[in-house]
C-alpha cells in the first residue's frame, strides 16, 4: 500500500481509504446503500487491514450513528492499528445546535463519535 503524508499533521495515511457508510444501513437512504452489521464489518476491516488500508471513513449522520457503532465494535481491540475519519454538521437532532459546526456542536459530535 502507497502511504502518503496527511497535510502538517505527521500522520502517514494510504492512499485508498474505506468508507463504512453501509454499516448499521438504518432507514431508506442507508438501508439502500446496504446493511452491513458487526460480523460483516469485522471482516470487511480485516481485508482492509491486510490490504494495508488503516483509514476508515465514516460520519455521525450515517444510520444516526449506527455506521460508527458498528465500526467501532469492528476495530474493538484494534484502535491502535486504525485511523478513523468522521464528519459532522447535518442535523442529529431537532434542537437548535443539533447541526452546523459550531465550536459546542464540534465537540459534542466528537465526544459522540468516541463513545460510539
């Protein structure tokens, strides 16, 4: 695998990534793209992982956090060996600060992202 510097920040990523938005696959838009559950992610990441592939995509939007449930449970004693890529600012809620990329919604959608 070609590992490529990620801008000023030191990490080494590859240059191929995988996206987990299949993963949980709740409601119709995601349930359409596929429904990829724990047992099928842990061995979607181990062939990512042998191919040489540590960069797994994913965002608190996909299946309302479903998608980075279930990457989580597949990484599980493996977080060190991975890097993860998540995204936020779509609403997650109906409360006013549910959405955007406000310095609170940033945090709140991070420190979702690591329980998950």
């Amino acid at each position: 695998m070609d590992y490529r510097r990620l801008g000023a920040s030191g990490l080494k990523v590859p240059a191929l990534s995988f996206g987990a938005g299949t993963f949980g696959g709740l409601g119709p838009l995601f349930g359409a793209w596929g429904n990829s559950d724990a047992t099928e992610a842990r061995r979607l990441v181990d062939i990512c992982l042998e191919a040489g592939v540590n960069l797994f995509d994913t965002a608190d939007v996909y299946s309302n956090g479903a998608s980075e449930e279930v990457l989580g449970a597949a990484i599980k004693g493996r977080r060190d060996a991975v890097l993860i890529s998540t995204k936020t600012s779509l609403p997650m809620g109906d409360g006013p600060n549910d959405a955007g990329s406000s310095r609170s919604r940033l945090i709140k959608a991070i420190e979702d992202a690591l329980r998950r």
